[in-house]
C-alpha cells in the first residue's frame, strides 16, 4: 500500500509537469485556429510551418534565435573557460572576491540586468539590432560557462600543466594539448547551457532587441500572443522543439552510460 | 666555482614567500652521474628547491648553472631537465604510449623513431604491452613507472625526483627502489631525488643533502651524514641515536652522563661544551660485570625483527637507547661499555638563547617583537640597542598560551637522556630554544615566559 501511494505520487507529479507540453503536442496534429478545440486528425499545421512565404515572420524568428544562440554560445564558452583558467590559478582572498562576482550577475534578476544593458547601449550610442542582443546574450552566459568549467579545474592534478611544460612544451602548447582536452567535458556542458539560455532569453532580449523589426521566437510569441491569440503554427514548432530536446537527452545518458560501462570493464 | 665537472651549480640562492623564508642561502654542487638525494622534513624547503630546478620557481637571490650555462631565468620548457612528480601527473586522456611519446612528439622526432624509442623506455621501467592502456586504469606502482619512463625518454641531463615512491606501498616501495638504482647506474644520467625517508636516503644515494629550516644542515655520503653527523638536528633525523649534553675536557677525552670517557676527537680545547652522540646499535650491553664502563636498570626491552630495542635507566639518571642481538629483561641490571670510536663528538651550535632587543623603559625590555619585564637597569632613556641572554632551562613554557607573555609552537624535539631540547617557533617567526623535563607534543602551542631574574642585558 506504502509502495501504492508512493507510485501514484510520483506518476501524479510527472504527470502535472508534462501535461502542458503532452497537450501542446496532442493539438498540432488538429487544424483548429483555437488551442482545445479537435477537428479531426491533421498534418497541416506542420505542412505550413515548412511552407515558403506563409510564415515567412516566424521562420525568420527561428533563424534569428539559433543564429544569436549559436554566436553567444560560442564566444562565452572561449570568454568563460579562459576566465576559469585564470580563476584558478588565483589564491586565498582574490579568488573569493572573483568568484563572488561571476555569481552575481546569476543571481541578479534578467529584468535587471536587461535594463542596465538597454541604458548602457542607449548612452554610448549604439543602435540597437543583431549586435547588442549577441552582446546581452554573452553577458550573462559566460558567468555559467565560468561555473562549468571550473570544477574541471579543481579536479585537476594541479602538476599536469607544470609536467607539460616540464616535458618541452611551451606554455601555448601546455594549454592547447594538456589543459584544454582535460576541460572539454566541462566547455561542452557550458556551450550546452549557455545555447538553451540564449534560446529562452525573453527579459534581456526584449530590452535590447532595439525597434528595427528584428525578432527572436521569444519576443515573436510575446508580440504574437498580444495580438489576439497564438498562431496555431506555434504547436507544432512547440513540439518539434520539445521533440528535438528530449532525442538530445536521450542520446546524451546512452552515450554517458557507455562511458560508464566502458570504465568499468576497464578496471 | 668554475669547476667544470658540476652538471648542476646551485650558488647561494634565496627564496621566500611572503614574509617565509623558504630557502636560505643555499648552496649545491653536484658532479655528473651523482645521484643526490635531498632529505628533510616536510616544510624544510626540498620540494622548493626541486621546483627552482626544474624551472617552475623563481629565485630572488642567486644564481643556476647547469652544465656550465646560467639557467636562472630559462622557463621550464628549454631546461635540459625532466621532472617525475609525486602524483605522477600523467596527462589522463592520452594512453600510455601517447604518454610516454609527449616529450618526443614535441620535439618532432621522426614516427618510427618514436615507437623504438617508446618500446625501450617500457621495457627499462618493465611496463612492455602497456603502451594501449588507459592511465586511469594503471595501479600507482605502474602509474609511476610510465611517469618515469615519459621522463627518461627525453635522455635529459639531469632528471629530478619528487618523493616519486611516498604514494607507494612499502613492498612496492622497496621494489621500485632497486630498480631506480639499477635504472640510475645504466642511463649514466644525474639523479636528483627529493624524500623525507632517511631510509630511503641511505639506501639510494651517492651524496646526501640534509635540510632543514630552508637550510643545508650537512652534505656527504650516506655513512659520513650517518657516523659523523655535523649536528644534533642530522643526528636525529638519520637513524636513531642517543644525543647527550657533554664536555671535551682534553683531547681524546669527554665527560657525559657524569662520567669521563675516552674518545678520538680532537681540537675542541679544554672543558668546551659539546654534543655527543652515540648509536643505539654502539652500546655494548652484557649482564652486571665489573668490567663495564657504566651501569644501568632496563626500562624497556621490544623485539624489532632482527634485534632487540631496549631502553637502560643509567645510575645517575640518564635514559639511553641500545639495540642488541640479545634480550635483556626489564629490571634487570645490567653493564655497558662504549668504544671511543663510536663516540661522535659535535660542537654545540648553541649554548643559550640570544636575542637582539630594545630596551623601552628602565624595566621593560622588547624582544621577539614582544615587551618583557626585566630588572630596572641604570641610566635608561628608551630605544637602546641591547643583547639579551636567556638560558634553555629558564624559559617557562605553559599549556595555556593566554599565560605566557607571547606564543609559539613546537617545532622541533630532541631528546637528550635526561632532558627535552625543544625548539619553539614564536608568533613572530623567531626560534626559542627550550630544555624542559615536560614531555611536549611536536606543534603544540605553547605560551613563553621568563622571569625578569632570567633576562641577562648587556649594551650593544
């Protein structure tokens, strides 16, 4: 009976937080313009999701996130995994207080850090578009890239670097054959994290995205949803997202677990 | 020194960091093909020196040579030394053979000749068929093994060693030993071994390097450092010994433990205070006699394995260490004879405290960066300059370090028979030397105080 209980809660609370995402994808398999409504089974909405010049404006959304996403993402991994190796090469107090302020900007509210930026961009006098989106995005994702990396870092036999160089290298080539495959796992999860939040940024994008028309699929669904309900097309893109995450996780632990099995039948 | 057999010339170099001073003025030349080991406690700066060496500290006083070119400020990277460290520091993605191949790969040295040059430093270190294997899933004992054979495959001209067996098993240890002997003697190569294992020191070395406190205590050979220790710190550390307070009253003639003995040192002067020191394996112990030198009570008598362990109450009260092949039981007494040969005799380094201080008033005195109260002493404005003395036995050491004028912590015990010599580090980084019946724990904090009887001034 204790197991009984036990089982339900569990299936109960997986079940409150899938069932928005589970109902999403249920309704676009349906034409219906309203979210609840079923009109029968449809492939339609993903037939005109992909079709050329129907919704040219929510494509060009898609695109724009990715492409944001993908330059931020890679520039505070490379910002993020050197600050990590400079961080821990500090000692005693200097290290507390950098730590400290690669926290911060984690801790600080998006809304706050979304308007300081817009103010920031606005007094120096730069137009606001691509540009300063990317900029905002790689503020606040190098502080997350610095946290990836520098357990790493920590875990690290501290004489590796030294028995590189010790070895003939240079301290270039100490860091590029030596520290950094030693770190990767740590920058991959950083570049992993730094692209998802930039793909769900809406406080700091808005604020930044400046009044020339640029749209990334945050501020495209908010304006949309302004408007007068969602576009229907938005279900199916919804899913494909929701798709496309839940094949990434499952290939990540297959390929974890692996490893995993590997090690063991190595020791 | 232009002599050009040194590989390795090592003048005068100082470092500290921070206020510490890591190495003090130290000195070391070694010939090529030596294999020197440095030897001392921990903290006493070896792995400081050892890292100066391979390049990955810098000096602040001093000069390094090695085969004659000045290397002072060459980075790590263009020294012709390798380094095995303590925790093997093998780089964890690559397999074994990539390992080993680093240094070469650098180097651009041709493939093939890499793989022959990889199979021979494997089979030297007995790890031939590893090359495919994962590091991780080496044991510590062939850890290490790859870790040296990385290093000697760079045929470097002095290879550097840091406690590369602390981390192994003591049968493995022994084993490991042997083969860095072995390996030692056919390379032809410099070795430069840094442990804390006296033992291990003895069993390796050409030269020993003694350290302690950032300082050479004594450099020599495995049986100088252990026959003709220079002080009572080297005798201690190496082997166990028996060191007692004594006197040269003439040549050839010293007096301890309230009797006079004969000896074969010479040049002391007459009735100078000295060291002596004596191996517990030199006393000669038999059952009560008339023909002995001395007689004693046995306190203690354990089994080591191949000898006995006994500790001998003296008549006039001094507790002696002797090993023997034979048992004696506890109570027992029993006669003792030392040969004049197995007396070593050192000069005292020290024969009480001495101080720099300033006087603040008439009956204050600051030394140790601490103000004490002395006697009143005439004609005194303040600021002068003085010399304070303070015998061993009247400074007073107490448990509760609120109750002494200042604090320190133990930092070195000697035991000397009937006594403890100890010596206490002061908050201000100052030595105090102390002789005290109490028995007190290496790195116990202690309070300082001493009376203002015990204060001797002079004017500098």
């Amino acid at each position: 009976m204790k197991k009984f209980i036990a089982q339900s809660y569990l299936w109960l609370l997986l079940a409150l937080l899938y069932a928005p995402i589970i109902i999403i994808a249920i309704f676009s398999f349906t034409e219906a313009k309203v979210l609840g409504n079923w009109t029968g089974f449809s492939t339609k909405l993903y037939t005109s999701l992909f079709q050329s010049g129907a919704h040219h404006s929510l494509v060009s959304a898609i695109e724009n996130t990715l492409i944001i996403a993908l330059i931020s993402a890679v520039v505070s991994t490379v910002l993020g995994s050197v600050a990590a190796i400079g961080i821990d090469r500090l000692r005693g107090h200097k290290r507390t207080v950098l730590n400290t302020l690669n926290n911060i900007p984690m801790l600080n509210p998006d809304i706050i850090t979304g308007i300081s930026l817009f103010l920031l961009f606005v007094s120096l006098g730069i137009s606001q578009g691509y540009m300063t989106v990317i900029l905002a995005h790689i503020t606040f994702c190098t502080p997350y890239v610095v946290l990836c990396v520098l357990p790493r870092l920590q875990q690290m036999n501290p004489n590796i670097f030294e028995a590189a160089l010790d070895l003939g290298a240079t301290p270039f080539q100490a860091l590029r054959k030596v520290l950094i495959p030693e770190i990767k796992p740590g920058m991959i999860s950083g570049f992993i994290l730094a692209f998802t939040l930039s793909i769900d940024d809406f406080a700091v994008t808005i604020f930044t995205i400046g009044t020339e028309g640029l749209e990334t699929l945050s501020t495209y669904i908010y304006a949309d949803a302004r408007k007068g309900g969602l576009t229907p097309e938005l279900r199916p893109l919804s899913t494909i997202i929701f798709a496309t995450v839940l094949l990434l996780l499952v290939v990540i632990n297959i390929r974890a677990e692996r490893n995993r099995r590997k090690e063991e039948t190595l020791r | 020194m232009k002599d050009s057999n040194y590989i390795i010339e090592f003048s005068h170099i100082s470092k500290s960091f921070g206020e510490k001073c890591v190495l003090n003025d130290v000195s070391l030349y070694v010939k090529k093909g030596e294999f020197v080991t440095i030897l001392g406690p921990s903290g006493c700066g070896k792995t400081t020196l050892l890292r100066i060496l391979a390049g990955f500290g810098t000096v602040d006083e001093g000069e390094i040579r090695i085969a004659g070119e000045d290397i002072t400020d060459v980075p790590p990277h263009e020294r012709p030394v390798n380094t095995v460290f303590q925790r093997y520091a093998l780089f964890p993605h690559l397999n074994v053979y990539d390992n080993i191949a680093f240094g070469l790969k650098l180097k651009k040295v041709k493939a093939d000749e890499i793989e022959t040059r990889v199979r021979k430093a494997l089979k030297m270190v007995g790890m031939t068929d590893y090359e495919w294997r994962d590091v991780n899933s080496l044991s510590g004992g062939q850890q290490q093994r790859v870790a040296i054979a990385r290093a000697i495959i760079n045929r470097p001209q002095v290879l550097l060693l840091d406690e590369p067996l602390a981390a192994l098993d003591l049968k493995m240890r022994k084993d490991m030993q042997m083969e860095l002997k072995d390996m030692h003697k056919s390379l032809g190569i410099t070795f430069i071994y840094v442990t804390h294992d006296q033992e291990e020191a003895l069993t390796l070395s050409d030269t020993i390097v003694v350290m302690s406190e950032g300082k050479v205590q004594q450099i020599g050979t495995p049986t100088d450092i252990y026959n003709e220790p220079v002080n009572a710190f080297v005798a201690d550390f190496i082997g166990e010994s028996n060191i007692l307070n004594g006197k040269m009253i003439r040549d050839k003639a010293v007096e301890f433990m309230g009797l006079e003995f004969e000896c074969v040192d010479e040049g002391f002067g007459e009735n100078a205070p000295v060291d002596v020191v004596i191996r517990p394996e030199d006393v000669y112990i038999m059952a009560h006699t008339d023909s002995g030198q001395f007689e004693g009570v046995v306190q203690s008598c354990i089994f080591k394995g191949v000898h006995y362990e006994m500790t001998v109450l003296t008549a006039n009260g001094y507790e002696i260490m002797i090993q023997d092949y034979n048992a004696f039981e506890v109570g027992q007494t029993v006669s003792m004879i030392i040969k004049p040969s197995d007396i070593h005799v050192m000069r005292k380094e020290r024969m009480c405290n001495k101080f720099e201080g300033t006087m603040v008033d008439a009956t204050h005195v600051e030394i140790l960066g601490t103000s004490f109260v002395c006697n009143e002493v005439a004609n005194v404005a303040g600021g002068e300059k003085v010399l304070v003395e303070v015998d061993f036995d009247k400074i007073e050491l107490m448990d509760n370090k609120e109750d002494g004028t200042l604090m320190g912590d133990v930092r070195f015990i000697l035991y000397k028979g009937d006594h403890y010599h100890l010596t206490v580090r002061t908050e201000n980084n100052d030595n105090v030397y102390v002789d005290t019946h109490d028995v007190w724990d290496d790195r116990d904090i202690v309070g300082i105080r001493i009376q203002p009887d015990d204060l001797r001034i002079t004017f500098v």
